[in-house]
C-alpha cells in the first residue's frame, strides 16, 4: 500500500511556463515533506522542505503548498527552465516515529519543452 | 565538502556471490539509510540506523544486512547476490529525524547476472 502517491509518472511543460507537481499522502502521521529533484547518474538533492505547521513554503522560484485535511502537496515551478528538466520525488517523513528514513513516490518525470 | 561518499558507482556480480556497498559521510550525521531505485518503484528503505550500533530494517531489508561501528560508516553487505537484487542503491545521512532533509550519496549500479 502506497502512502506516498505521485499519479502522474510525467510532464510537460513550454519553458517560462508554469510547473505543478502533485503529491498525494495517506499517512497522517507525516509531518514532515520534502521534495528532490533528480537528474539521471546522480543522486537525489533536496529542493525544499514544508512542515505540517504551515501552508506555503517558498524559496525562489520553487514554492511548496500543503493541504493536510486533503493530504495533498503540491510544488509550483515559475518560470520553468530547462535545467529544470528532471524526476522530482516526494518525501514524507513522521519526524516523531520510531522508524527513521523517508517515504518517497514514484517520482514525476518533469520536462521542459523549448 | 565531501558529504555522502559511495563506492563503487558500478558493479556486476554473478548469482551467489557476496559484496559490501560502501557509504561514508563526513557531516557528523546521527542518521543513515540505505536506499534501493527500482524503475516505477521510486526509492525505497532497506535499512537505516540512528547512530553508531544502532541499526534497523526498512521496508524491504531481505537479503541485506549492515552494521554501524563508527558514526561516518554505514557499509551495505549482500551476502548471496540474487538477480532481484539488480537496482540502483543509494546511502542518505540526516543530521537528526526531526525536520531535516537528508543528503544523498551519487549512487551504486548494480547488476545481478
């Protein structure tokens, strides 16, 4: 059973455009979610981060809303650029837990179109 | 500024033979994971440990074991190489469990023949 869900496996977008990633969770016991961004024969890196105790996170052109009564986050990209091309992964994390690691989706295969 | 380090980034093995994965960081993080890449399966935990001799199984541990002797040091052993065992791994450290993000290593390819 998925607890983190990311439904659509890809994307695309014209470049200067707006990106929106979704990120469906089932856990209520997440308080903590994160997106990574990666790109292919390397390791994930973190993009940004939302705990439970807001609503919006923003940092440049990547923002992060969060929706806990729908259990849903999304990440908006503006403008879009090419080097934003790449898998972006959604991260849960129950930061009062007893297990320690991150549950991630499946990934969103984000590309931008020139 | 080293961070997570893994080695080697590519490996082939036959069916029965035994091999260490190597993870080590250099940011004094408590936490450490294992972590496996499958196509269409995202990334999932396979161990993870909160500090030096203390480690625990994640959600898909079997055939895996790992042990935690120092706090920089987090080495993955496959003991009998299967080919479902073919994948991607990748070692993360967080500096604690609460609301912080965790730092990946570049990855393990490795295959199973």
């Amino acid at each position: 059973d998925q607890q983190v869900k990311q439904n659509s496996p890809s994307l695309s977008v014209q470049e200067g455009r707006i990106s929106i990633l979704n990120c469906d969770y089932t856990n209520s016991m997440f308080d903590y979610f994160l997106w990574y961004k990666k790109y292919p024969a390397e390791g994930p890196t973190f993009l940004i981060s939302i705990s439970s105790i807001k609503d919006k996170n923003e940092d440049g052109r990547f923002t992060v809303f969060l929706n806990k009564s729908a259990k849903h986050l999304s990440l908006h990209i503006v403008p879009s650029q090419p080097g934003d091309s790449a898998v972006y992964f959604c991260a849960a994390a129950d930061s009062g837990g007893g297990a320690d690691g991150l549950t991630f989706g499946k990934g969103t295969h984000l590309i931008i179109q020139p | 500024n080293a961070g997570v380090t893994q080695t080697p980034k590519f490996q082939v093995l036959k069916t029965g033979q035994s091999m260490t994965l190597q993870c080590a960081q250099d940011m004094n993080h408590e936490y450490m994971s294992w972590y496996r890449q499958d196509p269409g399966m995202g990334l999932r935990l396979i161990h993870y440990s909160v500090g030096a001799g203390i480690t625990d199984q994640g959600e898909v541990p079997n055939g895996y074991n790992v042990s935690r002797s120092t706090t920089e040091d987090f080495p993955l052993r496959l003991l009998s190489a299967a080919p479902s065992q073919t994948s991607v791994y990748f070692c993360a450290s967080r500096m604690d469990s609460a609301n912080t993000e965790a730092f990946f290593g570049q990855g393990t390819r490795l295959t199973v023949v």
